[in-house]
C-alpha cells in the first residue's frame, strides 16, 4: 500500500493543530497564567513534527484509493488526539496521561465525556482548547461523512454520495475542495451562535467556546453545571436551536446557499429526526410535570433541552435528570442510541438507518401478506439499494455487538451495571454523560479507573469512526496486496 497520501495529510492536519494551540497560550498569556508556555511548547513539537511529515511524504500522485481512505480514517483521530493531549498532559490541572488522551479523544470525537473537575476556575486556554478541540473534530466529521464514508460505503452512507465524487481516486481532491465551503458554513453558523449566546447574557469568551462546542454537538463547557450554571431561558433556547442546527445535513446547507431552501424542508430524514425531537419533549415535559417540581414553561423547557441535547449527542445538561425518576432514566437510555442526520456533526445510529430500518420491516411484512406482490422501497422518494439496507442492518448489528461488549467489559472493570451499560452507550454512541451518581450529567468519569477509560476511549473512536472504518483495518486480507 502507498502511504505517501496517508502521511501527508496526517502531517498537514499535525501541523494545523499544532499552530491552533498558540490560541490557547495567548489566552492563558494575557491573564498572566504560566501554562501559556505550555501550549507554546506542545505547540512547536507538534507543529514540527506534522510539518516534518508533511514535507517527506508531500509530491507524488494526489490521490487516495479506498484502502489508504479506510486507514486514514482510522489513524488519523488516534495520532491527533495523542498530540491534542499534549498540553493537557503537562498543564497544571497535573493529569495523568491516560484522563489527558481519554480528554482529548472525547474532545476530537465531540463525545463530550470528562475528567476535569473545577472548570469554574479552570485557566482558559485549557477552557479554550476543549473547544477547540470539538470545534475541530466536529468539523472533520462533516467532511468525513461527505467525501469518505459515502465512497467506502460504510452504514448505508453510500446513499448520500456527492455527484463530486465518482470515483475513490477523487477523495482526495475533491475533499480539500468541500472542506472549504464547510469551513465557511461551519464559521458562520459558529458566529451566529456565538453572538446569540452573548446577547442571550452569557460572557464573550464563554459565549465564543459554547458556540464552538453547540455547533459541534460536542457540549464541553466552561463550568462544571454546564449550561445548568446559567438557568437562563434565552440560553437555553438558543442552545437547542443550535445544537439542532448542527445536526441536519450539512450538504443541505450547501444546497441553500446556492439559493434552494426547500430540500431542506423536503427532505424525509429531517422531518424524521425533528419528529423523534418533538415526540421525546412531549413525554419528558409529561414526566416532569408529574415526577418533579417543574411545571409549565420551565418543565418544557428542561424537557425540551435535555432531549435535543441526548438525541443530537451534544451532551449539555442544565439539570441532573437522574432524579426525574425511573421512566426519565429508561427514555434518556434509548435516545442515547438514536442520533441526528446523516451528514452533519451529530452522532449515534443516525436517523436515516432508522428509517431504513422502519422501511425494510414494513416491506418484510407486506410480502409475508402479499407473497406475490411486487414493492419497491423508496427513500426520499428515490429506490432504495438493496447494497444500502443491506449496509445499514450490517452496521446496526455490528453496533448492538460493540455496545454489548463495550458493556461487558466494563462490568469486568468494576463498574455497576447501570454505570456499564449507560457508559458503553455513551462512548459508542459519543453523547456524553452516562446514567448514575458517578458518570450522570452531574458527575464526571474521573473516579472511573484506568482500564475503564481505555474501553471507554476505545468506544468513542469507534463509534465516531462509523465501527466498520476501524475495524477493517484490523483484517489480514486489508494489508495484503
């Protein structure tokens, strides 16, 4: 296999993050915290090393096949997440560090799972650098999902191939092309969030890193209440409508710039995804209204924000939800799975797999009824592949195997069933907080133990990294010739 192609973006989004960390070290700089000089540091290893592979591996053919696709894919999060962890490492917050990669991976996969604790008086490069490192992992995942996956035909995800991309051999070029217009999309909507928070009451620098991580769907926050710190309406509202936007499709996106609003509005798996919103909030703001104190506008609202925030894998909360009772804890389970659209910074199974799944039941069932009828699946209004629905029940059983083994190791760690089983839904499915005392959305994963952060790690990267990509890799017949 040519590695040249691998190497050479590797070495280039290296050096990217290493630059990116001067941002922190400015901030820490200009409150007179020394962990500036850390970020310089871990910056200029970084950023040498990424450019010392860049410029070996740079010239040559600038192309990429399927396999070099698959191993990129597969790498690049594990070698970026060992330099993010970097500053984490040797900051002051003394980490050891298995809880720095364990940070730095759930920052890059948008997971949102945490070790740190005292955020509220934490220096704010390392506050800046969490967001960073959703901001940019968020960003990945959209490119990712619009030029790799469709081409490997991971998941179904071939449905949603570009027209730009005919071949495997254009995922290179074409992705640096795309890239630029999701920077673009991808800033404006981060802007826009930014300014909301800000005019909604929240501090400019807090205002500029939740945006970073709401529009990432990624929910690291600068206080340890998360959002809870403010109990502010507005903010709450312009969380969940951010945390939404950031998980529709973003070639729809591209599609309304160019002038065409109405796919947006048209398209099956949007309705879909807002659908499962809507129909989550209703039976949360039931609850509330009869296991807590909440009633009215605040019961809705609470209901509204935590369901938005499990479902599109954000991970914010502004209440500990394990206390709204047992039917609170089983709903919150399930919406863990679910995820929002395709294409988008979202995670978890995704909603167009649910509906192909929907889709491929009801046919089963007609031709049970009908066994010489002739039907024709359809999704957004287009014949739906066999290739596809095969694709997606391969993917939805892979994950239900990984979820359970991820469980099960876990249980081996000393975990609690609970605290296992909502750990490993958590990491695959790159939410956030777990379920219990310790890793709800009150607590953090830093009492867990060392094995348990591996797995858990193990978890986020493989559920963001759409299972099949990583594990792939790990086949004989993938290296072979």
């Amino acid at each position: 296999m040519e590695l040249r192609p691998v190497l050479m973006i590797t070495g280039a989004l290296t050096a990217t993050l290493g630059c990116s960390m001067f941002l922190p070290a400015i901030a820490d700089a200009m409150v007179g915290h020394p962990d500036w000089m850390v970020f310089v540091s871990a910056g200029l290893i970084t950023s040498f090393v990424g450019a010392g592979v860049w410029t070996a591996s740079s010239g040559g053919e600038q192309t990429m096949n399927a396999r070099q696709a698959f191993l990129l894919t597969a790498t690049l999060w594990i070698v970026l997440a060992f330099f993010a962890a970097l500053p984490l490492y040797f900051s002051e917050l003394s980490l050891s560090f298995t809880d720095a990669y364990f940070e730095a991976m759930s920052g890059l996969t948008t997971t949102g799972s945490t070790v740190i604790t005292g955020l509220d008086v934490a220096p704010p490069g390392i506050l800046l650098w969490r967001g960073l490192l959703q901001w940019f992992g968020g960003l990945g995942i959209v490119v990712m999902a619009i030029a790799v996956l469709p081409m490997l035909q991971i998941g179904g995800m071939q449905m949603f191939k570009a027209e730009a991309f005919d071949t495997p051999e254009k995922i290179l070029p074409r992705a640096a092309q795309i890239a630029g217009t999701m920077t673009a999309i991808y800033l404006v909507l981060t802007g826009v969030c930014a300014a909301a928070y800000w005019a909604a009451g929240m501090g400019l620098f807090d205002a500029v890193v939740h945006a970073m991580t709401t529009v990432a769907t990624g929910g690291y926050s600068t206080h340890d209440a998360s959002i809870g710190h403010y109990d502010s309406g507005p903010i709450d509202y312009v969380g969940v409508t951010f945390m939404i936007l950031g998980s529709l499709p973003f070639l729809l996106y591209i599609r309304a710039t160019q002038g065409s609003l109405m796919p947006l509005f048209r398209d099956s798996q949007v309705r879909a995804f807002l659908g499962i919103v809507a129909v989550a909030t209703l039976v949360l703001f039931y609850i509330q209204l009869t296991n807590t104190e909440h009633t009215g506008e605040p019961a809705f609202r609470q209901a509204l924000f935590n369901s938005v925030s499990v479902i599109t894998g954000t991970g914010y909360a502004t209440e500990d939800y394990d206390n709204w009772g047992h039917h609170a804890i089983a709903l919150m389970f399930v919406l863990t799975f679910l995820g929002g659209c395709a294409g988008s910074t979202s995670c978890g199974i995704k909603t167009f797999r649910l509906q192909v799944l929907y889709i491929e039941l009801r046919q089963h069932v007609r031709q049970i009824l009908f066994p010489s009828g002739v039907f024709v699946r359809r999704y957004n209004g287009r014949v739906l592949p066999d290739s596809v629905a095969a694709s997606v029940m391969s993917f939805v059983f892979v994950y239900f195997v990984a979820f359970f083994l991820l469980a099960l190791a876990l249980s081996l760690t000393g975990l609690n069933p609970l605290e296992s089983l909502s750990g490993a839904a958590t990491s695959i499915s790159n939410v956030g907080p777990g379920l219990g005392e310790r890793i709800g959305p009150a607590g953090t994963f830093q009492s867990v133990n060392d094995t348990a952060k591996w797995i858990l790690t193990a978890g986020m990267l493989l559920g963001r990294l759409e299972l099949f990509t990583v594990l792939v890799v790990f086949m004989p017949r993938f290296w072979r010739a």
